[in-house]
C-alpha cells in the first residue's frame, strides 16, 4: 500500500491537467488547518520525504512528520491521526 506522503508528492509533482491541479488545491484549501499544517510540511520539504518514502518506508515518511508535530507543535496523538485521516478522506484514498 502507497503511503499517503508519496501519494501527495505525487500530486504535487505529476504533469496534471489545469482542471485536475484545481481540483487538488481546492481540496487542500477545504481541509482543516491542522490537515493544511500537515499538508505544508510535506510540501516545503518535498525532496525529503520523497527520500524517506522511497528509501526507506512510507512509515519513515509519516513517523518524521509525527515527530515535527509532536516536538514542534506539541500536538497529541488524537489529533495527529484525526488529521492524517481527515487528508486521506479529502484526497479519496
């Protein structure tokens, strides 16, 4: 199973039409702002997780975002995985 990182990097990076790139944005925008957080670490570091998703695991991929939101926001598990499932709902994965 492709992890969700990947899935969203692929998004970013995929030669998309306009109407399919629109798409994407929109849903992003209608995500909540703890998604949208979640969301905007992947990509101000695409390239990273790119590597970790492929080199080593997706879970390499989701454990690095989980520390930054742990450490960094000093958020709490419930709400780390309510968002991540929240973006794979949006996205229809």
């Amino acid at each position: 199973m492709r992890s969700l990182i990947a899935e969203l990097l692929e998004e970013l990076t995929n030669s998309e039409t306009p109407e399919r790139i629109y798409s994407f944005h929109e849903s992003i925008e209608n995500m909540s702002e703890d998604a949208k957080t979640i969301v905007s670490i992947v990509f101000e570091s695409p390239i990273e997780f790119a590597k970790l998703a492929n080199s080593r695991s997706p879970k390499a991929a989701r454990s690095e975002i989980l520390r930054r939101l742990r450490e960094e926001e000093e958020w709490g598990w419930p709400r780390c995985w309510k968002s991540f499932k929240e973006i794979r709902l949006t996205l229809g994965r």
